[in-house]
C-alpha cells in the first residue's frame, strides 16, 4: 500500500468511527441524557387515548401502581376515577373493579376481601385506610394522571 492509500484509509476510518460515535450519543443513550417525555407530560403517572381506552362505564385498568375507572359515559375528568391500585391493608394490587357493585376489590390469592369506593374510601376490610387518590386531567381525547 502506497502512503497516499494510507492516508486516504486512515482519514476514512476516522470518519466512520466519529459519524458512527455521534449517532450513538444522539439517541438517549449516553452520558448526560435525559430520558424522553412520558406521554401527559413529565409527571404522568398514566395516560391513554379515550377514542380507543376504556370506552365503557365500568371499563377499567390496573398499571404503574394505578387503577383508573370510567365511573361515567363522558369525558371529562369527572367520569372516571384514579386511585392508587396498592392494598392499604397489606400492600397487594387490588384484583378488579366490580362494575354491578361499584367496588374496587381485593382479593385472593393475595388480598384478603377489602372493598374500596371508587372515591378510594374504605367500604370492607381489613384495610382501614382510603386508597390514594390522584388527579385527572382531560386534554382532547388524551386523559392524564398525576
Ligand atoms: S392486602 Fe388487600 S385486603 Fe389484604
């Protein structure tokens, strides 16, 4: 290989290794980086999309340590319900939402029967303590928990 074909491959080389570092910080990866945005905003705990979640009163759903609850046909913060879905008896996730009995239950095999309002107060125990309530917010169709 002649010197100039030395070169030439050297300063290819060197190209590729720095387009190829670049792209590898810019996808949120790398030191320094910050995570991107939830959906709702920084401080979601839970968004979805009411033209396709939850189209139903009494339609539910049980993630990131929430259940959230159409109570009503609207949709407005006022139709539906957030609370925290951790037992305040001893720390299970509550099973389901009883849409005949308007209760939030938790049951076997790791709850011990309590029933909550979808307002989180206690209707049976053991649990003695309400459910952690959380804010609503509808913007459109996308509603947001904090
Ligand atoms: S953990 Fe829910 S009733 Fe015991």
């Amino acid at each position: 290989m002649e010197r100039r074909d030395f070169v030439s491959n050297i300063g290819m080389t060197l190209a590729l290794a720095c387009v190829g570092g670049l792209a590898a910080c810019s996808k949120g990866g790398g030191y320094g980086s910050s995570p991107d945005p939830a959906p709702g905003g920084p401080n979601a705990k839970l968004s979805l999309n009411l033209s396709t979640d939850l189209p139903n009163p009494g339609d539910f759903k049980i993630a990131n340590g929430i259940i959230l609850i159409r109570t009503g046909a609207g949709k407005t913060a006022a139709d539906f319900a957030a609370l925290s879905s951790t037992c305040t008896h001893q720390g299970c996730t509550v099973a389901t939402f009883n849409n005949t009995t308007k209760l939030i239950e938790c049951n076997a095999p790791c709850g011990h029967g309590s029933r909550f309002a979808t307002s989180g107060a206690v209707n049976a125990g053991p649990a003695a303590t309400p459910l952690t309530a959380y804010t609503i917010t509808v913007s459109g169709n996308t509603l947001t928990v904090t």
